[in-house]
C-alpha cells in the first residue's frame, strides 16, 4: 500500500480530496510492486487514457471550431502523447509518487512510459471518484497549455512538413501525393492519395479535401518508417520545450 503521507501530497498537487483513497492508491502502484496485477494502476491507466482522450477531444472541437476532424485528429495526436504526458507528470510531480518495485525504484532511472501511466490512472482515478467535470477540470489545468503548444506550432500539427523534413534528412528527397482517385459531385468530392518517396509507395487513403487526406497519407507514411507509432504517437525522439503558462481561463 502507498504511505499514508504520500497520498497527502497527491491529493495536494491533484488539488482534490478524494472520497475513496484505494481509487488513488490503485492509481499510485506500479504492476512491478503488487503480487497481483489487479490491484496495480494498469486498469486505471486503461480507462484515464480514454478519459483523457475525450476531454482533449471535446476542448479541441469547441477551441477551434473552424477545424476539421483531420486537424483535430492531429492535435489530440499530440497532446494525448506519452511523451507529453511523461512531460506533464514529471512537472508537476506525480512520477515521484509512484510505487515501484525493487529495482525500479533509483532517481532519475524510471521510464517515460512510467511517468505516462501514473498521469493516465490519475485521471483514470479523478474520473471513477469525482465525475467528468473533476477529471476534465484537472486535465485542462495542467495541458491546455500544451493544446495552445501544438495549435501554434505547424510542425507538430503538420504530418506533411514532419515527412518532408524526415525524408530530406535521411533520404535527400522531396515526398510526392498522387491521387489515385477523384470521385463525387464538385460539392461533395472525395479523394484517395498515396505517398510516393523515391519509388516507395506507402498505403492510401480517403478523405473530403486534398489538403485533408494528404496530411492523413503522410501520417500513415510516418507509421510504415517507424517515426509515428500506430496511433499517431511520436516514436523518435523529439526535443519539445514544455510550453510555458497561458493563464487561459478553464471553462
């Protein structure tokens, strides 16, 4: 079980008390230190990454209501990162926190992925206990200032520019979109393109406008060359600044 005194100083930086401590505890235990994988956070860690899926999703939409869903899709990509939820949880203090087991358990040695997973179960946590409205005010808190991050700066939220950079550094080419397919009335169009690098063909897909699907074609290209994982998540090291405190009001 995590020290008494230990959940007290999460409750402080979560700043909320919960009614069901075990929520936190769970929360607060790595599978490293439990005999049963049950009583670790991985549950929790499950259930606050879907959590923190939808609240980022949900701030994004009402944020920029003028974007459609390849760019939104694009930004919950970025925030809802590992890394940058690693980046969060070790700001703030929640890595430090964590219960590891015997060998894990030296300064400066635990892995992103660790520092991710407590931020996940937390709100994993936040969310069985106090409701949507306290995980999401929690959520907010802490990375609408990376939500501003990423939506101002075109490199993050731009699959297109990543390649071109990527390709030109390991290959010395330029990427091209061919289209393979242009179908529908001109208000209703839909297109389906591919990216050519240098003979190599990647998958194509579908979309609504050029612009659109060739930013999807190009992320699925970043997935085949290893640098995006599955979900669109940076897997090559990237050396991102955590952005500094807006001061935006959380509605």
């Amino acid at each position: 079980m995590v020290a008494p005194e230990v959940l007290e100083q999460c409750q402080r930086i979560l700043d909320y008390r919960f009614q069901n401590l075990q929520l936190l505890d769970e929360a607060l235990t790595h599978a490293s230190s439990s005999s049963n994988r049950r009583n670790s956070n991985e549950r929790l860690e499950f259930l606050g990454d879907a959590v923190l899926g939808l609240i980022i999703c949900q701030r994004g939409y009402e944020q920029f209501p003028d974007w459609l869903e390849g760019q939104l899709t694009i930004l919950k990509s970025s925030v809802v990162s590992r890394k940058t939820c690693a980046e969060v949880s070790n700001k703030i203090g929640l890595t430090d926190l964590i219960r590891v087991g015997p060998g894990m358990d030296k300064p400066g040695r635990l892995p992103s992925s660790l520092a991710a997973g407590v931020f996940e179960s937390v709100v994993g946590a936040l969310y069985l206990d106090g409701g949507f409205d306290t995980a999401r005010k929690f959520v907010l808190h802490h990375m609408q200032p990376w939500v501003d991050h990423y939506a101002d700066d075109d490199h993050q939220l731009n699959f297109k520019s990543m390649l071109q950079q990527y390709a030109q550094r390991e290959y010395g080419c330029t990427p091209t979109y061919e289209v393979l397919a242009e179908e529908g009335p001109d208000h209703k169009k839909t297109f389906r393109i591919r990216v050519n690098m240098q003979g190599h063909i990647y998958e194509g897909t579908q979309g609504r406008t050029k612009k659109e699907t060739e930013q999807a074609a190009a992320r699925l290209a970043l997935i085949s060359l290893g640098v995006l994982d599955a979900q669109g998540e940076l897997l090559a090291e990237q050396n991102l600044a955590p952005p500094q405190e807006t001061g935006r009001p959380i509605s």
